[in-house]
C-alpha cells in the first residue's frame, strides 16, 4: 500500500522519496509512506485555515454530530484498526483492540463536550452590565504524535481540537502512518467537511519544523520524547506559538512492606513489559521495601515464565516486538550499561535472534537489581521491556526515589494502609498517581500529562485538553444606556 496525504478532503500524491512501513514482528514490508515538503505543509495548513472559517462558525453540537459519528465508525472497524495497528506497531492484540477503545470512547467524550464547552458567567462590579467569559477557537493547530500509540494520541488530540472549532494538520510518526491513513479515511467515511483535518506524512525535521514555523499555525500540541519536545518547544517560543508538549517518563512502582505482593507483582509484569515496556508511562523501576525484596524478586521471576514472547497478531503471545532495529540497539545499550554501572542482571538482557525471532525485532524482558537510585538505567527512559529494581527502607526513602528523576509522568504504590498512601499520592511529584495498580491504565475524561520533564502544564485528555485548544474570550455587555468605567465608578 502506497499511502498519500489527505488534504482538503483529497488524497494527494506527494513527496519526492517514499519510506517502507515495516511489521516489526516479521520484517515485512507493509507498504511505504511518503515524505513530504514544506510545500505540501504550506498547502495543507491553507486548506485548514479556510475550513476553519466556517467550521468555527458551525453550532458545536453540530460539530460534535460529527464525532459522534467518527466514534461510531471506529466502533464499526474495532477489528480491522487493532490488526493494522499490531501488525504495523507490533503491541499485542488485545492491546490494541484497548488502544482503538481509548480512541472510541475519546470521539464520545468530546462529542458530548458539543453540548458543554462550558464558559462562566459572573456579577460585574457596575449595575446593569453583564459579564461572561466564553471558550473560543483558536485556529489552525498542528498536531505532532509518535508511534507508539498511533491512534490514541491522535485522538486525544485531535477530537477536543474539532469539538472546539479548530481545524488540524497532523504529522503522524513515520513508523506508524497507516493508522492515520485509516483515521483520515474514517474522517472521509463519514463526510467531515474538507479541510478539518489534513494529514501529512513526513519527517519531523522537514515537516514538524515548516508545521512549527508556518505563521498560520497557532498551536502545535507534541508528544514524543523529550529531547525532541524541548526542541519543538524552543522553535515554537521563538515563533510564539503555544505550545503543548507530552514527552518522557521513568514511572516507577513502590511496593511497600505491607503490600499485596501477588497484587503487585501482576501490575509490574503488565505495566513494565505489556507493549513491550514502549509506554511512556510504562514502569521501568521498582521501588520495594527491603524487607520484601527476595519475596518480590521470587515472584515476580516465576510470574514472568509465563510470558509468551512473538508475534502480536497470536492471542496467547503477551509481548510483542519492539518498533525498530534502532530500538532493540538503543535498548541493548542500556542493558550493557546496566551491567557496566553494577547492577545484577536478574532475567533476560538478550535480543533474541533465534528462530521465529529473527526476522522481527525482539527484546527479551529483562530485570535488573540491586540498582542505585542514582544510576544511569534508574535515571534515562529506556523505553523496552527493561525494569531495575531499588530497594528502600520507608516511605520518606521510596518518596525521594521516585521523585528523584528528571521526568513526572507516572507513578504508583502498593500498600495497605491508608495514612501511607494518602501521604504518597501527595507527595509523589507525577501527574498520574495509582494505588494498588501499575504505571499504566488512564481512562479518558481524566487529564492525562506530567511535571518536569514530561510536559509543561498542559494536559492531554479530560476537559483539561480543551484548554489546549481554546483561548478565553472575557465579554462585558452594559446595558445601563451611560458610560460606566470599571474601578472608577464603583
Ligand atoms: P520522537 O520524539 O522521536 O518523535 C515524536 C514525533 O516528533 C514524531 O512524529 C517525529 O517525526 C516528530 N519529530 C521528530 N523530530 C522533530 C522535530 N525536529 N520537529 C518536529 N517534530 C519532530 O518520539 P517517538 O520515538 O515517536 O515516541 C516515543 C517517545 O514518546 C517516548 O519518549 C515516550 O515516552 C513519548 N511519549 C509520551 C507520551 C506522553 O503522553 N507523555 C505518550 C506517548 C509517548
């Protein structure tokens, strides 16, 4: 499959060179994506700024009618999304029939945000004067997503954007853009007016930047990593854009002594391998109390025989490939350093090269121990099925630990006593906390984003995403028939 751009409600041939799509779990090449210009960004971003004008004009509960139909139909394509989406990402599954659902159920969310999209209304200091501050559009935004939740992220922004007014150009990651291929074809489906939402495949330094730059670009909301954020971030403030930005993370868990440790070794195992630990709020650290360490090692050893390694498309596999050859060596490299720095290779630490892993490209889950906070496998985001364990010895300790990293995504504790784990969730500096739960498991009207550096205030998801997309519009209407000046005549 040779895809094209989706501009203007047209698909459109573009780019002088084109990239393989590749399955990560066989190698297989999938079809290519092209790479486009700053030319065919300039193009888009007309298509979007001339839609918007009557887009933003539309009553929102007729915008959300669109939504509500876009949930509808991605309802109706569950399957086929979550099988385009494993074969080309490789997360298993069952994963991927969740990550469609986020999708679904954040088309409903925001539809019903139609017949919100709530302002205030509050007494002015004169007599006859009335005051209200309304939620208006802001234009054309540029949204920037990574592969590693292709359709998800997409939504997550995309939906609150049109609910709101806005129109969009979407840069999708080069490794994952058939599943914006099929978002842009349901937005064909079901007959959203042209020029909404533009999709443009290309590179981040090609397209990303002329997205950035474009004068008629009046938001660019990003996820990716962090070293890729703070330069959006840097463009963006020279050109004064708003900007969004949703990047790295190194969650960890905290088993506490008197945890459920069974309980606990089950949000490990799915929170740091489930999609092959590429979550960014996948756990990479285990923060345990001494005094259950060797109970928590045992278990979670034996619980990880369990693991089906391989292809994702088979329902008994529980950890699929991760994205790339880069991938498995950047992971890989961590691993040795892992060993160099001195810690204790506990499982795994292996690409797996053998037979029917090959061809794909597979990372054995691995663990590590007897790690020091202040290592760099304990301090980087790893991104793979790698996880270091830390041992501590109270909660002030665990506390420090988890904050003690550059990164505020994601964090959570198994315990059972109350006054621990009040006194956790407020002092835990990450923008999602869990409770006798893993890293992972956001539902969507909630805000999704972290502290330090993996984002900076805003948020994705919730009514917290409309902030992103609106700016407050302040109106004073007097109707007393005189001048009435504002601190002066009161
Ligand atoms: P990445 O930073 O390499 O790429 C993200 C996107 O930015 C891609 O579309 C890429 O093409 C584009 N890009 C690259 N260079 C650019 C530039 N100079 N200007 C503009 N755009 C550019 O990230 P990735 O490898 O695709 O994704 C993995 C990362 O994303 C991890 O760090 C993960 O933690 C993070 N992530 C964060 C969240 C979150 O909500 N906090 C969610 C998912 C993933």
């Amino acid at each position: 499959m040779e895809l094209k751009n989706f501009i203007a409600g047209e698909w459109v041939e573009s780019g002088l060179q084109a990239m393989p799509i590749i399955n990560p779990a066989t190698g297989e090449q999938l079809g290519t994506v092209p790479l486009s210009t700053k030319t065919e960004i300039d193009v888009a971003v007309q298509a979007a700024k001339e839609a918007q004008k009557s887009w933003a004009l539309l009553p929102a509960p007729k915008r959300a009618d669109y939504l509500y139909e876009i949930g509808f139909k991605m309802k109706e394509k569950k399957e086929h999304l979550a099988q385009v989406l494993t074969k080309e990402m490789g997360k298993v599954i069952e994963e991927a029939r969740g990550e469609v659902q986020e999708g679904i159920d954040m088309a409903l969310y925001m539809a019903g945000e139609g017949r919100r999209l709530f302002g205030e209304t509050t007494p002015s200091e004169l007599a006859n004067k009335f005051a209200m501050s309304v939620r208006s559009p802001i234009g054309v935004v540029g949204l920037i997503t990574p592969w590693n939740f292709p359709i998800a992220i997409a939504t997550w922004k995309a939906f609150p954007a049109i609910v709101a007014g806005n129109t969009f150009v979407w840069k999708p990651s080069n490794e994952t853009p058939m599943m914006a291929y099929e978002l842009a074809k349901i937005f064909e489906e079901v007959g959203l007016p042209k020029g909404v939402a533009n999709v443009v495949f290309g590179t981040g330094p090609t397209i990303g930047t002329a997205m950035i730059e474009h004068p008629d670009v009046r938001v660019i909301s990003f996820t990716g990593s962090t070293a890729t954020g703070s330069k959006v971030a840097e463009l963006g403030g020279k050109h004064l854009k708003k900007i969004s930005l949703e990047m790295g993370g190194k969650n960890a868990v905290i088993v506490m002594d008197d945890a459920d440790i069974d309980l606990a070794v089950q949000g490990i195992v799915w929170s740091a391998f489930g999609t092959a630990g590429q979550r960014c709020t996948a756990c990479s650290r285990i923060i345990v109390h001494r005094d259950v360490k060797e109970e928590l090692e045992e278990k979670l050893l034996r619980e990880m025989q369990a693991i089906t390694i391989g292809d994702g498309l088979d329902s008994k596999v529980k950890v699929g490939p991760v994205i790339n050859r880069q991938a498995l060596e950047k992971i890989n490299h961590y691993v040795q350093l892992g060993k160099q720095e001195g810690a204790t290779l506990l499982t795994g630490g292996r690409i797996l090269t053998d037979t029917p892993y090959d061809k794909g490209f597979y990372f054995e889950p691995t663990v590590f121990t007897n790690v020091q906070p202040d290592m760099i496998i304990a301090q980087e985001e790893i991104f793979g099925p790698v996880v270091s364990i830390i041992a501590i010895d109270s909660l002030e300790q665990a506390i420090e630990v988890n904050n003690g990293v550059r990164f505020g995504l994601s964090s959570s504790i198994f315990s059972r006593n109350v006054n621990t784990i009040f006194k956790a969730q407020q002092l835990l500096d990450t923008g999602i906390v869990y409770v006798n739960a893993g890293t992972t498991g956001a539902e969507i009207h909630l805000p999704f984003g972290g502290t330090k550096g993996t984002g900076n205030g805003h948020r994705d998801s919730g009514q917290a995403a409309l902030d992103v997309y609106t700016e407050w519009k302040s109106i004073y209407v007097d109707y007393s028939g005189t001048l009435q000046r504002a601190q002066i005549d009161t």
